[in-house]
C-alpha cells in the first residue's frame, strides 16, 4: 500500500517516483507530491518548496542524474526549490515565469519556457507540456506518453477542490482546460497534492458537475439577496464550506462571479456584485 509519507520515495511505475514535501496543510492536503521521471536520466516534475530536507531527499533519489526541472506553475509550494536543486545538479529549468500577483515564487526563472505540447524526450520517456490555464495563466500539465500518466500539477488534486485565484486564474479557462485533457489518451492523474488517480475522464467529468453545481448556487445566492459583497456573498454560496475555508473560496467565488458577469448574468459595480 502506497502511503503519502514526506520524505519517503514511493515507486509508482518502472518510470516513476514520488516524495512528498513536508509541507501539509489546509491548502496542500499531504503536502506538495515531486515526481521523478526516469532512471538513467532524471527529470523532477514540481520540486516543491525549497525545504532543506526535501532537497536532500530528491537529490537523493536522483543519485546524480538529475537533468531536467520542471515546474507546473509557480505558486509558492510547487516552485522554490527549483533554483536550489538546479545549482546542486546543473539541470535545465523548464517552465513559465511568474505572473506579478499574490501566492506566486518570482524567484523562478525557466531556461526553456514552456509552449502547448512542447516535448521533452529522453531514451527512456516523453514529457509533452500540455497548457491548463486556470488555476494559474502559467499552469501547464506534464504528460507522461508512454505511460498515460498526467502530472496534474494544481489543476486536478485529489480530495480536494482547486481554488480559483483572478486574475491570473480563471473560471473558464479552468473549465475550458478540463475539456481539453480529455482529448489525450489518460490512464492515471498524478496530482501534485494526494494519492494517484484512475478513471481520469469520470474525475474530470466529476469536476465540472461540481463547478457548474456551485456556479448554480453563486446564482441562487444573487438573486436570494439582490447581491453583495464576496464577504457577504461568500457565507450563502459557500455554506457547506467550513467558515475558516472562506478567505480562500472568496477567490473561487470571485472567479465565478467574473465568469458570470462576461454572460451577462451578474453585474460588478464597486465591491458589489447583483444579478445581471
């Protein structure tokens, strides 16, 4: 039985690993999943915050055939410890920059920024980038061909739902990004938060019923109260929410009202939103 142990490496294929970073949280579940990808020559798929026992556990793993970094979006638990591990090991940085906005490691700077379906090749494995905006405007999630593994990065995690944070993040672009993975042949999700997942067409589908369900109820809560506030909004549409959880679904919820306010079905004005 695989666990969700920080710092043990867990074998989940002939081709790939994965260390948990020491980092649990609300908002990072376990704690923010590294993969390694190859054996002869290593690529490090999100090497998480740049925690010193992390970076050993990884260097570690990777025995000195680390080559490649790669990072799915740069929020501050997926993308730190980069720069450490690729001045350890001399490896290439792929990825895209930084957005200037909260939550976001300016710290990350990519050798090879990553485009939609840029591959990388090895003798052993392809990883082809693969663009999911959404989440984040820089978000992309990594594809392991040989093996129709999916490393999801904070698009799809696994016992949780992923917080839309505007503006770099976006409700339809999240949506739209689901769609998308759908097209490419899937056997497992591997998140960057929680344990592997089969059946990745019923969890994306699963996903989108759920947003969709919430986006009924931002529009219940509007026309129950006339409008509001995110704070005030925030305690209808998110009721099953426990109240902590609120200070981030108020980014979800933002997103969702935006979203709704580009169909004509919800009206900004100053810091309240109504029914459009």
């Amino acid at each position: 039985m695989i666990t969700l142990e920080p710092g043990k490496t867990s074998e989940l294929s002939p081709r790939v690993r994965r260390i948990v970073a020491p980092n649990p949280s609300v908002m990072t579940g376990p704690g923010t999943n590294t993969y390694l990808v190859g054996r002869e020559q290593v690529a490090v798929i999100d090497p998480g915050p740049d925690e010193r026992s992390h970076v050993e556990a990884i260097l570690a793993a990777g025995a000195g055939r680390i080559r490649w970094i790669l990072v799915t979006h740069t929020h501050e638990d997926h993308s730190p410890a980069a720069a450490t591990l690729a001045r350890a090991t001399g490896a290439e940085l792929w990825g895209q920059a930084a957005p200037e906005e909260p939550y976001q490691d300016q710290s990350f700077r990519p050798d090879v920024p990553f485009s939609d379906g840029a591959v990388l090749a090895s003798t052993e494995f392809r990883l082809r980038a693969v663009h999911t905006p959404g989440h984040a405007e820089n978000h992309y999630c990594v594809l392991l061909e040989e093996e129709g593994m999916l490393m999801t990065g904070d698009h799809i995690m696994n016992g949780s739902t992923v917080v839309i944070i505007p503006p770099s993040g976006d409700m339809q672009h999240y949506l739209d990004s689901l769609q998308k993975l759908k097209a490419f042949p899937l056997r497992h999700l591997a998140p960057g938060h929680g344990e592997l997942m089969p059946d990745p067409v019923a969890v994306i589908d699963g996903i989108v019923a759920h947003r969709l369900q919430r986006e009924a109820k931002v529009l219940r809560a509007l026309a129950a109260t006339g409008g509001g506030t995110l704070e005030e909004l925030v305690r209808r549409a998110y009721d099953d929410v426990p109240t902590a959880l609120h200070i981030m679904a108020k980014y979800s919820l933002w997103a969702h009202l935006i979203k709704l306010a580009r169909e004509g079905r919800a009206v900004e004005s100053g810091e309240r939103w109504a029914p459009g």
